[in-house]
C-alpha cells in the first residue's frame, strides 16, 4: 500500500511525520526526501521510520491507558469499605488504602459496601460534644458536595477494642443501607485518615433526649418559674408527646427496613432543629428479622425485653418493648426505668408478670400504650405502625395526655444514674 503512493504523497507523509515526531526521530539534517521509488534502500529508511513512530506512538498511549486505569481504580477503591458483621467468627475491617484485618475464624466474605465519601481538608473540628470509653463525638463544620453544614464526627480513640471497631463499622454499613429518614440521624458521609475511620452524621442541636427531658425539671432547676407558672416542666404534654410519635415514625422506618436497633433508649435519641426527635446510634443494629447475640456485652437491662434477657433473640418485637420503656422515660421527664431495683430482680419478676406503674402525671390510654409493648408475648406487642398511628390520633385529640401541671406533693421519677450502666 505504502508503495503504490505516488512519489508527491510520500513525501507529504513523511512531512508529517517529520513535524510531529521531529523531537522523538533523530533524521539527520542532511537527510533528503527523495522519491521513494528512487531505491530499495530509501524505502526501507522510510518503512524504519514509520515503524520506530508507529512503535513510540503505540507504546505512549499504552502507557497513558495504563496511568488512567490505576489512576480510576484507585479512585474506585476509595469508595469500598469492606466489614464483616452479624454472628460469624471473623471480623475484618478494610481500607481501601491502609488495611486493618482483625481475624478469628474463617467465615465467608461479605459484599463490600460504598459510602458517601468526606475528604479529610472538608472537615473543620471543633469541640467534643460526646464522650465514651472508647468513641468521641466532635462537632465539626464539613463541606460536602460544596455546602458548608454542622455535622457530628464519630470516631474511635486509639485503645478501641476489637469489637468496638467492628460495631463502629457495622454503624456506617447500616447507616449506609437505611438511607434517609426525617426521625433517623442521617449520615453525611465518612472518611479514612491515617487508618482511621470517621464518620459524619447530622448535628442534633438540643442534644440526647435523655438529658433535654432531664433539664426540662424546672421545680429544680428554677422553683420560683415552676411555681409561677404551676408547671413541673418546661416542655409540654403535646412536645413530649411528639417526641414520642417522632422516635414511633423512624421506628417504623426501621423496622420496613428489617433493621432490628437494640438499644433503643432515651439516651440513644437526639434532638434536632424544632425539637425533632432522631434515632441514633445504630451501632448495635442489625438487618435481620431475628438477631440471637452469641457474645457476651454490656447490656440495657432495663430496657430490655423478657425473651431478650432470657435468651437473647431481639427481635421488632422486642424493639417496641424497648419504646415502651421510652415512653416511660418521656412522662416521667428523665427517670430511671425500675429505680430501685437491681438487674438480678428484673431477670426474676418481669417473666412472673411484674411491669412499671403509671407515672401520676400519665394518661391512662399513654399507659395503656405502654403496657401493649410490655406484654409477655411478642407477637402480641402491636406493630410501629399501630403505636405511630395511635401516637398521631392522641396529638391531633390535642389532650393533656402527659399532666405538667404542679399538684399537691408533685415529685419527679427517679434517677439513679450508676443503675442505668448495665
Ligand atoms: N452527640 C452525639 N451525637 C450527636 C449529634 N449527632 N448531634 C449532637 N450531639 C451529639
């Protein structure tokens, strides 16, 4: 083909390829172009020169698919977050760059999972808002998708435990499969600094509802406004109450979803913007219909329920039991469930029928309520969304459900703040 050009194309060919290639050939300047039919000679320096371009052209786009491809999987990779959670033997927590491998026994590899992914510079710490043994809670100011917003960053300190590290994870991975609801703390995204992980959730202004009904006893905190205006609290019976509808809808979120929360508890909701009720801290969550716990653990008695506590399958079911409990802490602003009584008792007299008392500022029909979630048979514990329901109906009835008014000998609930740690 080469050779059937006539003698004005060739030397427009070799033209171009002197212009483009003019740094990588060395044609010597005294190099004519002749005619390549001129000599056998002429056309195989022709044929050598278009060869050496043909090579080097060929060799540099390789080399530049080679760069793009490394370059996107790492980018990819960046993404991915392997865990492994629920009740094998092994726990592995992955990085994509920087790998932690935590291992027990062999068990079968689970689905790596994506999560919405924070850079590090996008992240502005401020000050600790939340404290445990073996986590911190930060607030920070982070820039996502180019919006500057609060944002709560979760993170474990360096003497974590193993399965502290696999919980943490296991909240990512179910905070990343739930998805979005108004009544759950949503996630915001997650970054990996130096092996670390850190994740980002929604900013709750008013803090744990555990703490925010506990403050809202004004006869202790300001006696002279509690008698002024006659009231036990400065929250009202309709704001209690849509707490407790608040925390029913993103219940029953939960459970459409399948996800079983486990420690569902005043202390584990927050208070966002409006006073809006979130759930949070999934950390011992779990997508099954039915989660028997194999390890031993600190657990919350007090909220618990009586197949829970006998043999530890959580269930829906023993979620709502868990919100009766909740809303009891709600009437009675903060108190302890079962103050006074030790765990060893509770084991004994919950399976013998024993149940907590009306609160005296409570409604019968709230009571009732919480008595359906208390019943000895799980089935027969209504569904979230038969309490959300319910909830809606007594709000809209607009009622004083929960009595804040200041009667004669008016104490508050106790607390008994060494009881309430497992
Ligand atoms: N404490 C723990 N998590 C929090 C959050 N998301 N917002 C405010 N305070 C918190």
């Amino acid at each position: 083909l080469l050779a059937s050009l006539p003698g004005s194309d060739w030397s427009l060919v070799l033209m171009c390829v002197e212009s483009l290639c003019g740094v990588l050939l060395p044609v010597a300047p005294s190099m004519e172009i002749r005619n390549p039919h001129s000599t056998g000679m002429d056309q195989q320096l022709i044929l050598a020169i278009i060869g050496s371009v043909s090579v080097t052209c060929f060799t540099i786009i390789v080399a530049l698919l080679a760069l793009f491809c490394i370059k996107k999987n790492l980018f990819s990779r960046k993404r991915m977050f392997t865990y492994q959670s629920g009740s094998g033997e092994e726990t592995i927590l992955q990085f994509s760059s920087g790998t932690l491998t935590l291992t027990r026994r062999p068990r079968p590899q689970t689905e790596p999972f994506s999560y919405p992914i924070l850079e590090w510079a996008d992240i502005k710490f401020e000050d600790v808002i939340g404290e445990g043994n073996f986590g911190q809670v930060i607030k920070a100011i982070i820039k996502k998708d180019g919006v500057r917003m609060n944002a709560a960053v979760k993170m474990l300190k360096e003497f974590a435990s193993e399965n502290d590290h696999r919980d943490f994870a296991g909240e990512l991975e179910v905070l990343c499969k739930l998805g979005h609801h108004q009544n759950i703390i949503n996630l915001l995204g997650a970054c990996e600094n130096r092996g670390y992980l850190y994740i980002a959730i929604e900013y709750a202004p008013y803090g744990n509802l555990l703490d925010f009904l506990r403050k809202s006893r004004v006869l202790e905190t300001d006696p002279v406004f509690a008698k002024e205006h006659g009231t036990a609290s400065t929250l009202t019976s309709q704001q209690l109450l849509q707490f407790a509808s608040d925390v029913a809808k993103g219940m029953q979120y939960l459970s459409e979803k399948q996800f079983i929360h486990r420690d569902l508890a005043a202390r584990n909701i927050l208070v966002g913007e409006n006073l809006e009720a979130k759930i949070a801290d999934f950390g011992l969550s779990r997508g099954e219909e039915v989660y028997v716990k194999k390890t031993m653990g600190r657990l919350p008695v007090r909220w618990m329920a009586i197949e829970s506590l006998n043999y530890s399958v959580y269930t829906t079911k023993s979620d709502v039991w868990s919100f009766g409990v909740l809303l009891w802490e709600i009437v009675s602003l903060g108190g302890t469930p079962y103050c006074g009584m030790t765990c060893a008792e509770l084991y004994e007299k919950l399976p013998q029928g024993y149940r907590m008392e009306k609160p005296r500022n409570c409604d019968d029909e709230v009571y009732d309520l919480m008595r359906q979630c208390w019943r000895d048979r799980p089935y027969e514990r209504p569904p979230f969304t038969q309490i959300s329901l319910h909830l809606i109906r007594m709000l809209e009835a607009r009622k004083a459900y929960v009595n804040m008014a200041l009667f004669e000998n008016f104490t508050y609930a106790g607390i008994d703040a060494t009881a309430e740690e497992a």
